[in-house]
C-alpha cells in the first residue's frame, strides 16, 4: 500500500469509522441503511492499513481493518466534513437549527412568495420551506380563493393532520363558539393545541375574505423569547422548563389533556418546543411554594411575549396563506367588528413531512447557480475595491484554506458575499449609494437552499462581526480599506459596548470574526486563486442530506 495520506485519520475513533463506511456490503445501495448490526462487528477492531486512493475521481482513504480484513473507502471531502469536533450536529427542531428574530430582523426579508410560482419553481419552493423550518413561517401569496385550498397548500409538502376539529376549519365567528378563536375577539399571542400530544407542529391559515374593522394578525418568535428570557431572568426560565403544565381542552366531543411545560429543551438545554395558551391551562396541583414560582415565571414570560418589538404585525388579504411552525410561533389577532367579514380556512400538518419534502427537493438540486454566479455576475466590480466580487470570494476562501480552517468555515468564506447579487443583479451598488443591501442576511438565506447552519451563520454575521472588531480591537479600524469604512457607517457603525457584548456571547461569533479577518485579507489584484470548482468536493461534502 502507498504511504499514509496527507489527511490523518489516526485521531479518529475506530468504531465511529468502522460504523461509518459507506461500502454495499455495509450499507444498501439504494436506501443507504446499514446492513450490520454494531454488536456483529469483530472484538479488538483496529486499523490494520491506510491509502490514498483515488474514488471517483476525487481523492480518498483506503482502510484495511484487523482482525476481518474488511475495507472501507472514505472520500477525503466526507472525513473532513464530518471530522469529530467539527461543529456539532444540529438538531434543526431545536434553537440551534433556527434564525431567532425581533420584528425589525425581519425588514426588507419577508419570507413571502407568489403561489404561482412557488409551483413552478422548485428552488423557490425549497427556499419557502426552508424559511418555515429557520424562521418559523412563510406566506404565499395568490392562493386561489376557494374553500378547501388550504388543503392543497398542505399537500404541496406533506400530510394533514386531522384533530377533533376536522380536517378543515373555518375561523369566522360562529354562533355558539367552542372556542374563542371563533369568535370576534383580540386574541393574545398563543399556540395551538397545546392540549394535544403530540401537538401539530404546522399551522396554515388561508384568507378568503377580510373586510373586517379590525382583525390583523400577529406573530411572536417563542423560541427567540424563551431565549430573551433565559438571559433576563434565568431564574423563571430554568422554572418553566421543568415544570409540568396541564393543558387541557373539553366539549361535548372531546375531552384532551396534554402535561407539558411551557418552555421545553432538549438534553443539551436547548430551546426546542413552546407552547403558550392562557385559555387552556388547567389547574395546577403543585406545593404552595413550587406555584408560587411558577405564577411569578409565568407572569414575566407572558409580560415578555407583549413586548411591541417582538411582534411581527401583518394583515391577510384574500388569498393570503400563512404557514407557519406551532411548537414555536405564537400567533395572536386583534379584535374587529362582528358586522365584519372576516373569514379564514385552517389546517394543521407537521414538520416532519414539511423537513422530507425539503430534503427531496435538495437531492435534485445541484450547486450550478453559485457556478454561475461565479462566472457571470460575480465577475463584475466589487464596491470600489481594485479586484472582482469573485476574485475576492474566492481569494477568502482560498486564504481560509490555506490558513487550515475547518471545511464549514472555508465555504463560509468563500461565498460570503454571494448576497451582494440577486437574479444577476449586483445588489451591492445600491450599498454603495448609501442604502444598505443587507447582503450578510439575504446570502445566508439563499445559502440556506444548500448548507446548514454551520455555513450560513458566519455568514450572516460577517457584516456584524466588521462592527464588533471595530468596537473592541484598536487599530482594527484604520486598517480597513476606504470602501469598507463608507459601507461601515452604512451599515449601522461601530457596535456600542453593550452590542458588542451580545455579539460577543453568540454562539457563531468567533466562526464570524474569522470570516471577517479572511473578507478583510481578499482584495489583492495581485494574488493567484484556484477557480471555484477547486472547491466543490468539499461544497458537496457539506451540502444538507
């Protein structure tokens, strides 16, 4: 066999290696499930060999295994994706997985799309299902006005979930109410069903008509709250978190009760349910003192959820259909006239069906349109600076390699920039004339369509992290180029020390000051780039399964 290869695997844990190989006899080649069990694999498993091998044209490690002889082959992109104290697995139900969000995050970035063409197009389509799973919701727009479409909206990415209340519910006041969301009333900021178990995890409400005084929708970010409060008052979040809480819902038809806290985490502490609804919290049979700190928790989590800035306002006209995630958005209505009509058609689905059709769609897409991009648009000016947009990208990317970076952070640097184009128009002029584009945002957005959170999310807040080292490193300032100092004062200044604080305590932060160090380094007209397909083996290895 050949020397062992530039990349090591010496550090590696052999049974996760063992585990992980990818050959026919240790996986189906059409449903990728593994074919062994892993207390069928031998006793005293070690790595008898390495090589490098060349698979499929790409580069690769060969083991041989003691004492069965086995071998597997790795693609040398996969070991390094998937290396052992990379960034760590995400559980895209969690916090971890999401864009938390104020109402002001969201402005000029409304995940919203004509019904038409989310049909027709599979990349908008998966770009609306992936805003649902990171910031919680989308809306279609022109959803044709006929009763029962909201059912084929669902059926666009998975499957119904029918409940005590049909498959099909109109919310319009109704003459003897069985709950008051069918009535005219404000209602505050809520979930639903939070007395079912499992609750539905989607919602979607179709507008037919609003010609009511009144009647405008609301929607709270749970998970960004329960993140809010967890920082003010750690005390009344650890309480929500490990008390049980009965919801329970009763008519003449059904009699429902879920025990579930209000604030729900995963084994790590991580934000991953919330279920919120005043109108439907039996009573708690808890010791005096135990309800005493719950009621206090309570009151300060449902005082928090009515802060103004947290509310995204919004009025569904007809033809409007709201999606969005009900183990993590409250949605709320203000009250209107009865004399008004207002009438919305609603259905409840899951996420899982929502995650799958996603996930199907990403198989047939490919990383072309960042090709193109690099050899079209890309290739115009970069905002006053002496090199090209994808001569810069490619020169932080290639920098971010060179300087040993992980592969996540090597695609982050990359395209960093790839929100200064939309549709071949280079959005970035519009920052150069004193109106900021937010590229950070809308290319981590769009790289959503392909890479996890661990890709985006330095890119997101690259353009944060410019303002940061330029509130805590002296000098930090005067070192940036002329261009980047005009598009600073664009793009909100220097941080304040307290902004600087919570920038600093975000869980990307430091992914983010690299990424910005590689951005600031990339504008020498001068300096020999490998071209983008240099980097696909290891785009690949991180596109989401």
């Amino acid at each position: 066999m050949s020397p062992l290869p530039a990349f090591p695997i010496g550090d590696l844990p052999v049974m996760w290696l063992r585990d992980n190989c990818p050959c026919t006899q240790c996986r189906d080649p059409r449903s990728g499930q593994k074919l062994f069990q892993i207390g069928s694999l031998p006793d005293g498993l070690r790595v008898a060999a390495v090589a490098a091998v060349d698979s499929a044209g790409a580069p690769a490690v060969e083991v041989t295994w003691d004492p069965d002889g086995h071998r597997s082959t790795y693609p040398q992109a996969w070991l390094e994706a998937h290396r052992p104290g990379g960034p760590e697995h995400r559980d895209r139900r969690t916090e971890a997985g999401k864009e938390l969000w104020a109402a002001r995050d969201l402005t000029g970035r409304m995940p919203t799309a004509d019904w038409d063409e989310y049909l027709a197009e599979p990349a908008l389509r998966a770009r609306m299902l992936e805003s649902v799973l990171r910031l919680g919701f989308m809306v279609l727009r022109g959803v044709p006005e006929r009763e029962g479409q909201v059912l084929d909206v669902a059926e666009t990415f998975g499957y119904v979930r029918e409940t005590n209340y049909g498959k099909l519910f109109d919310v319009r006041v109704e003459p003897d109410p069985n709950n008051l969301a069918f009535t005219s009333v404000a209602i505050t900021p809520h979930t639903d069903n939070p007395y079912r178990d499992p609750v539905p995890t989607l919602q979607l409400l179709h507008c037919l008509v609003n010609d009511a005084d009144g009647g405008d929708s609301g929607l709270v970010d749970g998970f960004a709250a329960a993140a809010l409060l967890r920082r003010e008052d750690p005390e009344a979040f650890e309480v929500l978190t490990r008390t049980p809480v009965p919801f329970v819902f009763r008519d003449a038809g059904a009699e429902l009760r879920a025990d579930r806290p209000l604030i729900d985490t995963d084994p790590l502490g991580r934000v991953r349910e919330v279920r919120f609804n005043n109108r439907s919290i039996g009573t708690l049979r808890l010791p005096a003192d135990a309800l005493e700190a719950f009621y206090a928790a309570y009151r300060t989590f449902a005082e928090l959820l009515e802060r103004s800035e947290l509310r995204l306002d919004l009025r569904l006209v007809p033809g409007d259909c709201l999606v969005f995630d009900n183990t993590r958005l409250l949605h709320a209505r203000t009250a209107f006239a009865k004399d008004g009509a207002r009438h919305l058609q609603g259905c409840y689905a899951d996420l899982d069906g929502l995650a799958s059709t996603l996930a199907v769609l990403r198989r047939a897409d490919t990383l072309e349109p960042l090709a193109q991009l690099f050899a079209g648009a890309g290739t115009t000016e970069y905002l006053g600076e002496p090199v090209s947009m994808a001569q810069h990208m490619l020169q932080a990317g290639a920098r971010a390699e060179a300087a040993g970076a992980p592969p996540h952070l090597v695609a982050a640097a990359l395209l960093h920039d790839v929100g200064h184009v939309e549709d071949d128009v280079v959005t970035g002029r519009e920052l150069m004339s004193g109106n900021d584009n937010r590229h950070s945002h809308t290319g981590a957005d769009a790289l959503g369509r392909w890479f996890g959170p661990e890709v985006t999310e330095p890119v997101r807040l690259h353009v944060a992290a410019k303002r940061y080292l330029c509130a805590v490193e002296p000098g930090y300032h005067d070192r940036l180029s002329e261009a980047s100092k005009y598009t600073l004062a664009v793009q909100g200044g220097v941080m304040t020390p307290a902004q600087a604080d919570r920038f600093a305590a975000l869980a990307g932060a430091a992914d983010a000051v690299a990424v910005r160090r590689w951005d600031d380094e990339a504008k020498d007209p001068d300096a020999v780039t490998p071209p983008f397909e240099h980097f696909l083996p290891l785009l690949t290895a991180l596109l989401r399964g």
